[in-house]
C-alpha cells in the first residue's frame, strides 16, 4: 500500500483495492518550498530550514503556517470523504479518524459497522477511547459497559500489526451487500472496529463521535532501537524518523551525532513552578500526508525552537539550547566589508506572543497559552503593543509551549544581523553555530553570534573566503526559570462544554382513586445543585428481572430557585395484596445544552401492594320484619373503597376474626349502605373492603338475640356428637372430635354429611317454609403440636396479627383464624331430588331439609377440631 496516498472511504471488501488519489511526493515538495528537482528542493530545506530556525519563527509569514498546523493538529471528528490523506500519530495524542468502511447488519438493519482509521502506519497501543468526548470503559469482548452506551456499542482495537480479519465483523456481515473477506485485514494500518446495536432513545441525536487517545509510532533512537512512550515523543527523535520516513523526506542521510545530542538536550529535565520537572521537547501530534512537507518541518523544528540543516551530505539538528562558542574572530579574521542592519522593521518587532496548542489535559482539546509579554521591549516600541499569535500542533503541555513561545519571543528581539567575509579559519565553523566576535570599534568584547548561513566565495582575487550570515544572540534568550503562569482556561468559573452536574435521584411510590379505580405511581424526584446546567434528563426503567429498560422520555428541569424536579411514571404495575414486591431499577441521565450526557443514576425501589387498611364502617344497626333483617351502617369516607362485607356468628360472644365468625354476604358495592338477610339469632358483622383488597382491622357489630325473632309453632334440633356417625370425606372421628385426616397443606377441605338420627335428613311433613339455623363448638388443632403447644416457627402470619397475648400463642388452640366450619342445608320435596346447597340460615321451602357441614383452612397442618354439630329448622 502506498503510505502516502488516501483513503478512499467507500466500502470495499478489502483495503487495497480501494481507489486512491493520484497524489506524488515531488509536486507536495515543489509547491512547498519553489523547487522543480529534488536537488533544487533539498537546497531550498537546507537554506530555509536553517535561516528560519535561527532568525526565529516569528520572523516569517504565517499565513501558511496556521493553516498547516491546523491541519497537523488532527481532528477529534469522525469523517467521510471521496478520498481522505493518511495521518500518522507521534507522541500522545487523542484523535479522530476517517471512516473507511460502513455497512449494515441484522433484521432491520439492527446494527452499524464502520471502521475507523487512525493512522496510516502502526502505532504503540490504543488507550483511553472518547464516545462524544466521554472516557468509557470496555470489556474483554468490546462492549462498552459504561452508561447510557452500555452493551449498544462494541469497540475493537487494532494498532497495525493485526494479521487476520477481525472475526466479529468477518462473520457478522456475512451474506450482506458489506460482507468482507479473510483479506480484509489492514495489515499497517491502526484502526477501530466499532458496532453499533439500533436503539432509538440512545442514539437519537444520530451516530457518535468515537474518539480515541494514541500512543504513536515506535520511532527509533539514533542506536535504531525502537522507543515506547514517552521516549518516542523526544522531539529530535521524531524529527530524524519523518525525515527517514517514506511519507516525508525518505532520506536516510541523517547525522546522528548530531541527532544523538539533539535528542540528549530534548530529553533535559526542566524544573517546573508547580514542583517536579518535563521534558525539554517533545512532539506529540498528527502529520497528515496532504500537508506539504516543508511546512511539517516547520510546525516539527518549531516545536523544539530548533535549526534543521543539511550539511557535508546529511542533515543535521540542533535545538533550542543554548551551547558555548566554537571559535572566536577579530577584525583580524574579516575579509570583506560589513553589513549590519541593527533593527528589524516594526512589522517584525514583536513585544509579546499569543497562540494555541492542544491541551493533553483538557481531553486534548485546542487551548490558548497564556500571553508571553515583556514590558521592556512594549516601551522599547513606545507602548505600542505588537503580539504575534502562533499556534502549536505538536505541543500538548501548556508550560512547554509558554516555555518554546519565551525563546521565540525573545530571540526575535536579537536583532543584529552581521555579514561579512571570513578567512580560512571559518572553514570549521557549521550553520547553527555560536561564534563570538571582539570588535573595539562597536565595543564588542566576545559577543556571540549564531551561523545563520555558511558559503564558499571567492574574492578579487580568487582567494577562498567563507562567507558568513551571523545573527546576535545570548544565553540569555534560552532562560527558563520555572516562570510559566497558570493556563487562564483555570481562571474562568465557566463550566467545560462537556461537563453536566451530578443529580441525586430517589424513588417513592403512591396510590391514587381516580374514577373510583385506584391508581399507583412510581415518583421520580431528580436533585442537583446546579440545575441551570442541564437541558433534560433521560429516564429509563423495567422490572429489575426484565431485559429490556422501558423510556419514560426526556423531561426538563425547574428554573429559578427550584432544585427538585418531579417525575411518575403511572398506572404501574404493583403486586396483588399479599404477594411479593415487584423490585423496579430506574436510570436517569443528565444531558447539557450542548447534548454531553452526564454520570447516569441507577436506583432501585421495591414496588408494594397497598397494605393499608379502610376505616371500619359505624353505627351499625338493624330492623326485623317477619323473616328479615335489615341491616344498616354510616358510609366510610375512604376513597378507594371498594365495597363492605356481612359476617355472622351464632355465637353472640364472638370477635371479628374468630374462626366461628363467617362471611355470608362477600360484597356489598358501594355506594349501598343497608342490606337484607334471613332474621338470625346471633351476632353480625361490618367490614370495609379497599379496591386494592385490604380489609378493615376491626368491623362494626350488633347481636340479634333469640327473643327478637318471631315465635314459630315447632322447632326441630338435630345434634352430630361424640362418635359423628354422619358421612365423612377427609374427616376422622376420635375422641369426641371431628376433624379432617389430612391437613398438611393450607387450602385442605374436608365434608361432614349430618345423620340426622339415623334419618339423613328433617322431615317436617309436608312441603313448607322453613327457618334454619346451627351451632357449632371448635378448637383449633395442630399437626406439630405437643402437649397442646406449637413451637413459635410455627406461628403464622406477622406478630401484629397474632390474636391475644403473648402467653396464648403456643397454644394449639390459640384462634389465629385460618380454619373454619361452614354449615350448608338443601332441601327436597320427596327426598330424592335435591336443591342446592346454601348457608344454612334464613329460609328454604320443602318438605325434607338436609344439613352439612365444610371444614377447611387457610395455614398448613392447621384443621378445625369440632365436638358439637346442631341443627335446627323452624316452622
């Protein structure tokens, strides 16, 4: 593959026979620097470089330069084009690339592949990887664990020395129109393969911007051993491999004597205001192959306020540094006459330098550096104020590019240029050079010169001379005193674009009666301290057991003092009274106006049925006329009430709870409040039933004694005692008790049919209306009791619920309510053919009249224990 050519980013099954743009390295170097051969270009690098360097930056048109390192600089985009150049990484640099491949996958086109390319060359490793400028974690298989792009997003890295097809997409695109074969490796080129899963909420502001932080190139020292980060960002070692490189000079006439003392100064230790040292120089940035190469030297040479020149065949370095006088003239040593211009135009005269780099700190974003500024050339130029902005592509410390920027500006400021011709003993003296000069006349004792430039000439009379350019300069341009400021960006209390505050959230849960129907909802309260921060929050939730999170959506915040917002998600579903809570997970982001996502909340809340009870109905009371009982109450005022329960008791001295106490009438709606039953001796009962299904705690009573029911003529009672010679179903007789023979199980049952004396049934002569009633004795009996006692394991239900005291609830018979006895009577006119049973009491019409009697329970190994069964018709 040519390095030097571009992407193409169309899809294509293998990366070579992509089409490239029919670009050459002679036309980047003729339209650099005015050549048409290379010889011509590489006099060109040696004068330009040379000159430049030493008569400092400063001193040239920027215009070309800031466009360069713009483009040097790289890009924290993602981008598609026809025809794209290759970009290679030095040093550390966080860095967007080209999208060279895309295609879709899956029912509905569910996923998105694309590949990312990030250097045209391999580089160390891949680190930190930036979704829409957020660090996020990966796993072993790629995905991306952080939120809101959690299982949605997998990320693959590869640094160029992959030899195989990534194996995800080779087997994932297989039989679509993007389908790649075993070549499709990229072999040279590092890259990321990402997929994306189709989700509508996280990707509604369209496909992210993936990033990612890259240790470049291996580059090699002088002893071509290759060096790791942070050894391979030594500015001088990057300079000498672009050089060398196919993409920038391809000449491997380099001194390394001269590089391996460059690379020694870059590598210095320099104290810092904060406290610890860096590095002198360093390099850390992208080269892109459609900038012309001169002009990368430039931004490269710059970044170590170096002179880059070619001489006795190969080219040679030297840094901002500033290194002792070789060899010292006099007047003696001069040939020729003297040019000495002493100022440089105001134009040129700066007195202070502005300018940007990229911020390793700031997610390597482009920042300004502070200004440097020195107040004694502003009043040299008579307080007017002439700055130079420049910028700094492959600097990403803000104290070494104000350190660079000092010796730019100052050197600047060393304004006398001194050419001459020089004896033979020149002859030793290289470009980049100090030499001192001792000339009384200009009361110069051992003033240092830098070489600015170097040529053979002859004189009139044909003798040899050196001809030398010579530029002023000092140690004192090359001072760094730990004196660099603190970058302004930290001087502003303005949030970073990407910054979004942290929120608190908590969850609660309420019951609403809306259209007599009750209503529950989860309610979302959302808290920070900076709510003018953030646009919206995004809500998801689901059963924590489901797969699947569920979008509430997005919701705005409060303005002004507020710093709660309220959300519900309503008509949630909650457990049936009794059954186990239902256990929500919700997630809330928080997003600025700029569209970053903030730390996503994940909380969790136990959703409940409502457990609390109606208020009990009052002022129960009743009337009787003939057979009938009316009964009567004040309405609860509860607003999810859903209707009220009738109990009964034969026996007049009963609780509610009791086991003896039934419901015979389950539901009576509201808004009623009154209703009718058989006239029955005895005591009734009130409940209030909410629309969830709590009952009351306690219920209104009233007793209906004997003497209040109308007399009737006869009166018929048949009692089951003792022995119970009546049918049984599940039921045992022993020991002058009743109850059933297998209970091991809550929702048991068992039948007693009534033997009524041998006859089976009531014969009251002819057919007519009977009035019915019964009676029953029962104690509660235990399957794990011994000696009459249970152990408190097995007690059931809550302790609030336990009926009594403390010291009866070991009791087997302790009434905890969960069995009962319900007694039913049918009736027949010939003994044969039967109605159906019904509670016994009120009134039934017939000749024969039949009673039994229903055990059941409601805990396991719990049955009703019965030692008297009576039953009684009237008529």
């Amino acid at each position: 593959m040519t390095r030097r050519t571009p992407f193409n980013v169309m899809r294509h099954a293998d990366w070579d026979v992509a089409p490239r743009h029919p670009e050459i390295v002679v036309p980047y170097l003729t339209t650099a620097l005015g050549g048409s051969t290379a010889a011509a270009i590489a006099a060109n690098v040696i004068y330009y470089a040379a000159s430049t360097a030493i008569t400092s930056y400063a001193l040239n048109a920027l215009a070309e330069q800031q466009m360069s390192a713009a483009k040097n600089q790289g890009s924290l985009l993602n981008f598609r084009g026809a025809a794209e150049p290759h970009e290679y990484v030095y040093g550390r640099v966080r860095k967007g690339g080209v999208i060279t491949y895309m295609s879709s996958s899956g029912a509905k086109n569910k996923y998105l592949h694309m590949i990312i390319t990030l250097a045209g060359e391999p580089v160390e490793s891949i680190d930190d990887v930036y979704i829409n400028d957020q660090i996020v974690t990966i796993n072993g298989s790629g995905f991306v664990t952080s939120d809101p792009w959690a299982s949605k997003i997998r990320i693959k890295k590869y640094t160029g020395t992959q030899t195989s097809v990534d194996s995800d997409l080779q087997s994932e695109t297989s039989g679509t129109a993007g389908s790649v074969g075993a070549n499709f490796i990229g072999y040279g080129i590092a890259y990321l393969y990402v997929r994306l899963e189709y989700d509508g909420e996280i990707f509604s502001g369209g496909v992210p911007t993936i990033t990612a932080v890259v240790s470049g190139k291996k580059v090699k020292n002088t002893s071509n051993v290759d060096q790791t980060y942070p050894a391979s960002a030594n500015a001088a070692l990057v300079i000498r491999d672009y050089i060398r490189s196919s993409y920038g000079l391809d000449d491997t006439s380099v001194d390394d004597t001269y590089f391996a003392a460059a690379a020694g100064d870059c590598n210095d230790n320099i104290p810092l205001a904060a406290g610890g040292t860096q590095k002198r120089y360093t390099i850390d940035g992208v080269v892109r192959s459609d900038v012309p190469i001169g002009q990368t030297l430039q931004d490269l040479v710059r970044s170590c306020n170096g002179a880059l020149f070619y001489g006795g065949g190969s080219w040679k370095l030297k840094v901002g540094v500033h290194s002792a006088s070789v060899k010292s003239f006099t007047l003696d040593n001069l040939r020729s006459g003297i040019s000495l211009p002493t100022r440089a135009s105001r134009r040129d005269n700066y007195n202070s330098i502005t300018g940007k780099f990229v911020h390793a700190d700031a997610d390597y974003v482009e920042a300004d550096f502070p200004a440097i500024t020195s107040s004694t050339f502003l009043s040299e130029d008579n307080n007017i104020a002439n700055p130079l902005d420049v910028s700094f592509p492959f600097l990403t410390d803000p104290s070494r590019a104000q350190r660079v920027a000092k010796q730019m500006l100052f050197r600047s400021r060393e304004q006398m240029t001194f050419t001459a011709d020089f004896d033979l003993t020149a002859l030793g003296v290289e470009v980049g050079d100090i030499v001192d000069l001792t000339i009384s006349e200009y009361g110069w004792t051992n003033k240092e010169f830098e070489v600015g430039a170097w040529s053979l000439t002859r004189g009139d009379s044909g003798a040899i001379r050196i001809a030398m350019t010579l530029r002023e300069t000092s140690s004192a341009a090359f001072d760094w005193n730990a004196e660099e400021s603190e970058l302004l960006a930290n001087n502003t209390n303005l949030p970073a674009i990407n910054e979004v505050p942290e929120i608190g959230v908590t969850l609660s849960q309420e019951y609403r009666a809306v259209n007599q129907n009750v209503t529950n909802a989860m309610v979302i309260y959302v808290t920070s301290s900076s709510f003018e921060q953030i646009d919206f929050v995004r809500i998801r939730y689901k059963k924590t057991s489901d797969a699947n999170y569920k979008n509430l959506g997005q919701g705005r915040l409060p303005s002004g003092a507020q710093d709660v917002a309220r959300f519900e998600i309503n008509d949630i579903e909650v457990p049936q009274i009794d059954g186990a809570a239902i256990n929500y997970t919700v997630k809330v982001t928080p997003v600025n106006a700029f569209g970053f996502s903030g730390a996503e909340v994940t909380t969790t809340i136990n959703m409940t049925a409502d457990s609390t009870p109606p208020a009990a109905p009052t002022n129960f009371d009743h009337l009787l006329s003939g057979g009938t009982i009316f009964l009567h109450w004040d309405a609860v005022a509860d607003l999810d009430l859903s209707h009220y329960s009738l109990w009964y008791s034969s026996n007049t001295s009963a609780s509610f709870g009791d086991a003896s106490v039934q419901r015979v009438i389950a539901k009576i709606a509201r808004p009623a409040t009154s209703v009718t039953y058989p006239a029955l001796a005895g005591k009734f009962f009130i409940s209030a039933i909410d629309k969830t299904g709590n009952e009351s705690t306690t219920a209104d009573s009233l007793v209906v004694s004997p003497s209040e029911l109308p007399q009737l003529g006869t009166s018929v009672t048949h009692t089951e005692s003792t022995t119970f010679v009546g049918g049984k179903t599940n039921l045992t007789a022993s020991g002058g008790a009743l109850y059933m023979t297998s209970y091991s199980s809550a929702g048991s049952t068992g039948t007693y049919t009534f033997d009524h004396s041998g006859a089976g049934y009531f014969d009251v002569g002819t057919s007519r209306t009977v009035r019915l009633s019964y009676d029953i004795t029962q104690t509660r009996k235990h399957a794990l009791a011994s000696g009459g006692s249970i152990n408190w394991d097995s007690l059931p239900g809550n302790w609030d619920t336990w009926p009594d005291n403390w010291d009866t609830w070991t009791d087997e018979t302790a009434d905890f309510a969960d069995f009962s006895v319900q007694v039913q009577a049918r009736a027949s006119a010939d003994a044969s053919t039967w109605g159906t049973w019904k509670d016994a009491s009120g009134e039934l019409v017939g000749r024969y009249i039949q009673f039994r009697a229903i055990f059941s329970n409601t805990n396991a190994n719990v049955t009703p224990s019965v030692t008297l069964l009576t039953a009684t018709v009237e008529y």
